[in-house]
C-alpha cells in the first residue's frame, strides 16, 4: 500500500502534521454538499470534520492525558493529541485505516496506538477505559450510529468532542444527548464542534 498513498499536510496551531492517504482519495475533496457519498472508503477522504477536530484538539492541554478516538480514519484527531502529547488509541472497524494512521504516525514522529474496534462489541475497548478524553470526527451519518455512541461514549470516559457538519443521524444523536448531559456546541466553518460532559446535565448553548 505503501507506493499508493500520498502525503497531505494539515495546518494545526502551533504546527502541522502530515497525513498518509490512499492516492484515489485523495482526488475527492471534501467540498460537496453534505448528504453526498464518495465510491471510495469513508475512512480514506480527508474530511473537513477531522481536519476541525484536529484544530480544536492542538488547542488543549493534553500532555499526559489518555485520548481515544472513535472511526479514526485517517487519524487526523489522534495524530493532533498525540503531537501534544497524549497516549492516543486511534480506533476504526478497518484495520486498512488503522495501517495508514500507523505510517501517519511515524512520519511524524509520534506514538499513536491503534485497535480495531466494533461498535456493537466494545469489550476490548472498554477494559482499556476510562480515558480523559474521546473524539469522533463525522460518525453520525448511518442511524445504527446513533444508539451505540449513545451507549459507548459516556462508559469511555468523562469528556467527549464531536465534530460534524450535518450528517442525517446527528439530529437524532444530539436530541437524545441533550436530555442526558451537558453539551456545548460551537461553530468551525461548516463543522460544528460538540463537546459533552458525561454526569454533568444543565442546558446547551452555542457560542
């Protein structure tokens, strides 16, 4: 796989790492509307959500800190915590993405974990927990989504960050999040930013 990728560079603050990407992916730009699916892999395109949650994550504190990221791809999130620090575990239901975030990962000069995770059978995952924080960038685009985050999320870890710019199940995932936990959300361009504390029940707002 290696003579197929190439090397996509994203700005974070303070820095930029570099992402490996299957060489068809990367001719299918994330500029289309919303409901739009490519023929490629979903974890190959370099979506806008990651490259926000990737921004939003260089903007924490998180040496030290146990991070986890839900349908990794191609890791963007995992590859920002780790720069800063961070023990990350990227995980995603395929091991090819989980290759690619590994090579990621060393030609960054980071160390990022990676597991193969299924969402409806998260044992493994769940002995590794409780991390400080977990990220998922665009996983709200089939409804199956929706109950299993709801369910695996808070038993991760205190904290959680989302990135989505509109995917059909997000409504329905953030109605439901909303009666349970505090979630504030702001804006990153046509990325939205949620983040939700677990425990923590008093009334979202957007800033």
């Amino acid at each position: 796989m290696k003579d197929q990728l190439v090397t996509q560079t994203v700005d974070l603050p303070g820095g930029e790492i570099k992402l490996l990407q299957p060489r068809e992916s990367a001719e299918i730009p994330d500029d289309h509307e919303v409901a739009w699916a490519p023929l490629a892999p979903y974890w190959s395109v370099l979506w806008r959500s990651g490259v926000a949650l990737a921004r939003e994550v260089a903007r924490l504190e998180l040496r030290g800190r146990r991070v986890v990221e839900l349908g990794c791809g191609l890791g963007a999130p995992s590859l920002a915590a780790a720069a800063g620090g961070a023990a990350a575990l990227a995980t995603d239901a395929d091991p090819d993405a989980l290759e690619i975030v590994d090579r990621s990962a060393e030609l960054n000069g980071v160390r990022v974990e990676t597991a193969v995770v299924d969402w409806s059978d998260p044992g493994e995952l769940l002995a590794r927990a409780p991390f400080q924080l977990a990220l998922a960038a665009d996983v709200l685009y089939e409804r199956r989504a929706v109950a299993e985050l709801l369910s695996l999320l808070p038993r991760l870890g205190p904290v959680a960050v989302l990135a989505d710019p509109g995917r059909p199940a997000a409504g329905a995932f953030f109605e439901q999040a909303r009666k349970r936990w505090a979630v504030e959300t702001s804006k990153r361009g046509v990325v939205d930013i949620h983040r939700i504390r677990f425990g923590e029940r008093v009334r979202s707002h957007s800033q």
